[in-house]
C-alpha cells in the first residue's frame, strides 16, 4: 500500500475518502485475523492438566468457528448458468487450487471444480497408478493397474455413457498414449499431477477441455454444510483399509485376490453417494449403484451397470444390509465376497444368506454414508 498512498499524497496533498475506505478495511481485516487466531488457540483443546481455559477436554469441536475468506476466482458460472460462483480462499492457506496449472480450455465452472475436487480427492486414496472419472460428485469408473494409460481405459469401460462429459483424474504423469485414449471421449476436465509434450499437444486440440497439473491435495480440516441460520459442521470421513480391525463373518474366507478386491471396492464406495454399492473386480468398477433410497435399489442399479462382468468379484456397501436381498441381488450379479460396515438387528440373517450363497463377508465395524 505504501507507494499507491505515496503517489496519491504527492499528486492530490491528501487521501481520497476511497483510499482511505480501503486503509481502514485493510488495518480492520488485519486486527480481526490476529484476533481470530488468538480465539482459535484458545479454542483448541486443552492439556487434560489445566482445567483453566481451552476447549472441553477430549471435545474435537471447537466452541467457536471463524472463517476468513478472500475471493480468488470468479467462476464461469454456478451450478446452472443463471448462477454467478466464486472460489474462496482461506485467508493465509493454501491449496492445489491455488497452485495448479491450467493449460487449456475454457474457464472454469462450479461443477468442474466440485467435481474434480471429487476425482483428485479419490484418485489419491490409491499408491498404485489409478484413474478416477467423476459425473455429478459420483465416480462412474475407478479402475488400479501397473499401467496408468490401461487405469483410464478400464475405468472408462465401467460406465462410458455416464462417463461422457465427466471429469478424469489420474494420479501419474500423462503421456501421450493417454491423451490419445481420451480424444474420442467428450470430457470436461483432467487433472493430473503432470502432462508430457505430446500429452499437451494431443489435449491443445480439445479448446473446450479443461487440462489441469496439480499437487497432491491436502486434508481438509471441516466438512461443512450450510443451514438456515449457521453451519452443520463435521469432520471429514476418513477411510481406512487397515484389516486389523476388520472381521470375517462367514465359514468362507476371502482370498488373496478378493481381498485386494474387498480393499479397492471399500474404497470407492466411500466416495459415493448414500446408499451407494459397489462392484468390483480386479481392481476395477464395473458397477456403482449411488444416491438411492434404499440399499436394494442401489444394488439394482450396480448389477445392471456390472451386466456380467464382476463375476467372481466384491461387493462394498456403505452401510448395513438391513435385509438379505441386497445381499441376494449381489450374489445374482455373480459376486463371492463382501464387504460391509455390518451392525444391523438383521445381521444374523444377512450372514446366514451369505452362507446359504457360499460368498465370503467382512464386516469393517465403519459406516460411510455420504451426502
């Protein structure tokens, strides 16, 4: 601020009243973050030995939230066009939205960040080479291989007609032979940690794709929904793959393979909508059932999208079976393990169908519903 106000007193001998408007926001802004941070501090919880100040002990949520938000892109529009967006930022964070490279395409809509927020969020949750591809907040294919080129095009294969005007991620580099398998596929946006040359130059030819390199994203440290008159406030759902916790409720284990599977489909099926199913074989989506309202239409929905090919595979549930015929519509579609958060009056019943089909459960004791 110093050389604008400078220039100004030197050209005028005084401030104008909006000069000194944008001064007085500016020091105002300043105090109340300095102020938040101290509220912040007290806030978080405190050393179980002083009983003086700070939070109740063991209580993760704070007695207060402040949010200080700057604007830092203006979006193309919101959800539907008649919408204006924005992207904010919290004051004095950083994320890859802030950092990432936009190499081609138009500019950015609310969906296309929401949703690619969604595929780079998940494509991370795997080491291996993955693909994600996301259509309203929903992965529609999901697919692990050693190859990240053979990722996009078995994740694509899980839903194409879904997958068409989605959003792509991967989470390795993107050569060439990836940018030519996603050329005949209308996509709204890939996001990739980097892009070769022959990558660049195959994408540049897509003027409406939206070509991002980005950075590993970082934990969030809310989820938050806005209600009348203030916030629903949550911590994230973290998702665990850590058997050690896990419990196999059925005489017939699960293999090796099918753990992978168990693993992989578990995985996806957090990021999906509730009720959400997943089926899943050698590491690949073959069909998501998402957003039902009950469990047994999702089941449907994901053994129509499977037709066949998750044969011998898993099956992840977000929640409980409530009654055996979700179970049953999953053991039609061919499938010999599943996976489930289990805890349903029911469960005996369910377990038993499972036992009477001669398919392998684990019951991981962990809901994930999502909304």
């Amino acid at each position: 601020d110093y050389d604008p106000v400078l220039a100004e007193l030197r050209a005028d001998d005084a401030l104008s009243a909006g000069t000194r408007r944008r001064l007085a926001r500016t020091a105002f802004a300043t105090t109340a973050a300095y102020d938040r941070e101290i509220v912040e501090w007290l806030d978080a919880p405190c050393d179980p030995a002083d009983t003086t100040a700070g939070a109740e002990v063991g209580d993760p949520m704070p007695e207060t939230l402040s949010f200080d938000l700057v604007r830092v892109q203006s979006l193309r529009y919101g959800e539907n066009p008649h919408q204006r967006a924005a992207r904010y930022r919290v004051n004095g964070a950083s994320g890859w939205w802030d950092t990432c490279t936009q190499h081609g395409g138009k500019a950015l809509s609310y969906l296309n960040l929401y949703d690619a927020e969604a595929a780079w969020r998940l494509v991370h949750r795997f080491d291996e080479p993955a693909c994600v591809i996301v259509k309203h907040a929903n992965p529609c294919g999901v697919a692990v291989h050693t190859d990240v080129v053979e990722a996009y095009r078995r994740a694509n294969t899980c839903d194409p007609v879904s997958a068409f005007g989605g959003v792509v991620a991967v989470n390795r580099p993107v050569p060439g032979a990836l940018a030519e398998a996603l050329a005949p596929v209308f996509t709204e946006v890939v996001v990739a940690p980097a892009f070769d040359g022959a990558a660049l130059d195959a994408l540049a030819a897509k003027q409406n794709l939206r070509v991002l390199s980005a950075a590993v994203p970082s934990p969030l440290a809310w989820d938050v929904r806005p209600v009348d008159g203030g916030l629903l406030v949550q911590q994230p759902d973290p998702v665990s793959i850590d058997r050690s916790g896990w419990r196999v409720v059925t005489a017939a284990r699960p293999t090796a393979a099918q753990w992978d599977d168990l693993q992989f489909a578990w995985t996806v099926c957090a990021a999906v909508s509730s009720n959400a199913i997943v089926l899943a074989k050698d590491r690949q989506a073959f069909g998501i059932g998402a957003g039902q309202q009950n469990r047994v239409d999702s089941a449907r929905i994901a053994l129509a999208r499977a037709d066949g090919r998750a044969t011998g595979g898993a099956c992840a549930s977000d929640a409980f079976f409530p009654f055996r015929d979700g179970l049953d519509v999953a053991a039609d579609a061919g499938i010999t393990a599943i996976i489930q958060p289990g805890g349903s009056v029911r469960d005996d019943e369910v377990i038993a169908a499972a036992e009477e089909r001669g398919i392998a459960m684990v019951f991981t004791g962990e809901r994930h519903f999502r909304h």
